[in-house]
C-alpha cells in the first residue's frame, strides 16, 4: 500500500524541508520530492496542513511502561505493551532495559526480545542490559546482592541475542578489564560506562577499548571536580563518546543539563527517559526488588531516597530540553531521535527521515503537541 504525506514541515535529520512530499511504501519511506513530484490517487493522499513532521523518537533506556516492569515479566507480552506504551509519547523505537537481575532473569529478557524480533514487533530494537556488572558504592536503585564480575558465562550471555539485534551493557569499567570491554565490542556489544565509581583515567582506558557512551549523566557516577574530572569530566570532555541523560527535571539540574548539552552539541548528548512501569498507567506505583515504589510529586524514589527511574516520557524529555538549554526544536528532537539512533548503529534504519528508512514519525504542533505517530507507515495515533 502507498501512502502520500505533504504539505508539511519535514525533518529529516540535519535538515528541515517544506514543499516536498514524503512517499510511503511497504512501511518504508521510498521518496521524499517535490511537492506534486509524486502522484497519487486523493484517497492515498494525506494532508499535513503545516504540521512538524519529525522522525520517531528513539529511547535506549526504557525500564518499563504502561504498567510493566522488565524485570518483573520478561515476556513478549511486557515488551509489546511497554512499546506500544512509549509509541503514544513520539518514541517509536525502544531498548527494553532490564535492571541489574540475577543471569536467569538477563537470559528470560533477551530471549524475550529475540522473539520479539523474530515475530516483528514493531519498536523493539533490541535490548539495553544496565547491569549486574556495576559498582556498589554506586548503586542507586539497583539492588547490589545482583551484581557479579564479567566471567567466561557474562560474555556468553551479553552476546547471546544476535547480530541483527542491538545489545546496549552498562558497566563499571574500573570492575573490569580493558580485556574484557574489548572482547564484548568485538562482538558487537555496545558498551557504556554507568553506575561506577571509575577516575577519569579509568575511563579513557575503557574508551581505548571500545565503550562509546556514559548511562544516564550525573547520576550514580563520580562527579566533575577541578582536579579529578571523574566520570562526568571523562563523558563530556570524550571526543567521541556520547551521553544519556535524563531531562525531567529531577535528575540533573536544568542548568548542568545546560551545560552538559551545550558541551555536546550536534550528536554527543542523547535524551532518554529511565522510564518506570507508571509510564503511560493509572497505577501509581509499581514493585522493584520487593520494594514499593510510588510516583510523589513526578518523582520515584526507594524508601532510602535514592531516584529509581523516571515517569518522564520522550515527548517531555524534548520539551523540558529545549526550556532546560534554549536549543530550538530541530535540535531536542535530534537529541530524542537521530543522535540516539546513531549512537547505537541504526541511524539507516530509524532516527531519521531519509529514503529506505522505517516509516516512523511523530506529527507536531507548533506547540510541540503530538498530533499523530506513525509506526511503519500506519497511522499508530489516528489525528
């Protein structure tokens, strides 16, 4: 079936164009020309009436949604539901993110998203494994009788899912070998610093070894100081390592998200959300680790205090950026879409507006409000 979107503002990636139409066929984009350059029947024809259109947000870290937790139900069933869930929100392709768990659980999760991907549910990209390979001195909501050295069964395991898959691992790399890093990258595991109390040196090393990005900035890593320069000195100063972060607010003042970003411009500083279970639900609160958690106030902590996850969805993210850092709109919504997509290698397939890519958009307002999300070239949120 072919579809005819035009009469829009279109963001590709880099650029924003008008006067063009973007062609769809098979729930790949196959055209995007002139306007009037495709022709159609009016039935096939869509109208965007001046709206935003803008590549599908995509999160690399994604705990739960509308109710389910990873951890808690590693199915097929979880992992439909938290897309479809985040879809709502603008973010059209997600890393499930399965929280520091014992090995059982890690293989139940990425068997879970083999077979997602198999069957061809639509937004799952992969999986995001933070953890159990992380620092006690800074665990943050993760439960530390979870953790465990990368061995000989840890590779098998972090490299089980496929090649055709994205398999994304937070690691405490002073817990570690350079080794070990580098025999996981060889293997086309993405690999990124989180949870860790590494120095600055520590971190350069890893980066030698092949780790491209840091979880979640400012938190649950050490600090940017003037003579240690820590794991926040190491992300923001790296050349060509790149950093999520969490823009709701509570996790890293608005203006160290000012900085951070404005540090990274064009491609290094990448939104995620951390989203938790209440994502997307009417329920208030959800279990982790046999813990209650409760959203007060917009935030979700433990009964020590610590933050545990986010209720942020992709589209506040890109909102709260642009009031966080003064960017314009074209560049929050990189940050929530082409940055993350090339981040993890799939920038030829989602991230972007381009020819032979997935048919994944968000339509906005000028108000940044979604007015419908496209998923393989099917209208996911009806406008």
């Amino acid at each position: 079936m072919s579809l005819l979107l035009e009469n829009g503002q279109v963001l590709t990636g880099k650029s924003v164009l008008t006067d063009v139409s973007v062609l769809i066929e098979n729930g790949l984009i196959t055209s995007i020309a002139p306007a009037n350059a495709n022709k159609l029947p009016v039935g096939a024809r869509i109208d965007l009436e001046g709206r935003r259109l803008v590549p599908g947000f995509v999160d690399i870290q994604v705990n739960g949604g509308g109710g389910v937790l990873l951890n808690n139900a590693p199915t097929i069933d979880t992992l439909k539901t938290m897309a479809d869930t985040h879809a709502r929100f603008g973010a059209t392709s997600i890393l499930p993110t399965l929280i520091s768990d014992d090995f059982a659980v890690m293989r139940a999760a990425i068997a879970a998203v083999r077979e997602a991907i198999d069957e061809g549910v639509p937004g799952i990209l992969g999986i995001h494994l933070e953890g159990p390979f992380l620092n006690p001195a800074r665990k943050g909501a993760h439960d530390a009788r979870k953790f465990r050295e990368i061995d000989d069964e840890a590779i098998e395991i972090l490299t089980s899912l496929g090649e055709d898959a994205v398999t994304l691992v937070t690691l405490a790399p002073e817990l570690t070998t350079r080794g070990r890093i580098a025999e996981l990258v060889s293997s086309g595991v993405i690999v990124f610093a989180g949870h860790t109390a590494a120095c600055y040196e520590d971190c350069m090393a890893a980066e030698k070894a092949g780790l491209s990005g840091y979880t979640h900035l400012f938190n649950a890593m050490t600090p940017l100081g003037s003579r240690e320069p820590g794991v926040v000195g190491a992300a923001i100063g790296s050349a060509d390592a790149v950093f999520g972060i969490i823009a709701d607010g509570h996790h890293v003042h608005p203006a160290s998200v000012r900085l951070a970003c404005k540090a990274k411009y064009d491609g290094g500083a990448i939104l995620v959300t951390d989203a938790m279970p209440t994502v997307g639900s009417e329920k208030p609160g959800f279990k982790l680790n046999g813990e209650w958690l409760e959203v007060l106030d917009g935030v979700l902590r433990t009964s020590s205090g610590s933050l545990a996850g986010s209720n942020l969805s992709m589209i506040e993210a890109v909102r709260n950026c642009m009031t966080f850092t003064g960017f314009d709109w074209t560049e929050a919504v990189r940050m929530a879409s082409s940055y993350p997509a090339r981040a993890i290698g799939c920038d030829g397939s989602v991230g972007e507006i381009r020819e032979g890519a997935w048919a994944d958009f968000v339509e906005l307002t000028d108000d940044l409000d979604i007015y419908r999300v496209w998923r393989g070239g099917k209208r996911f949120i009806p406008g």
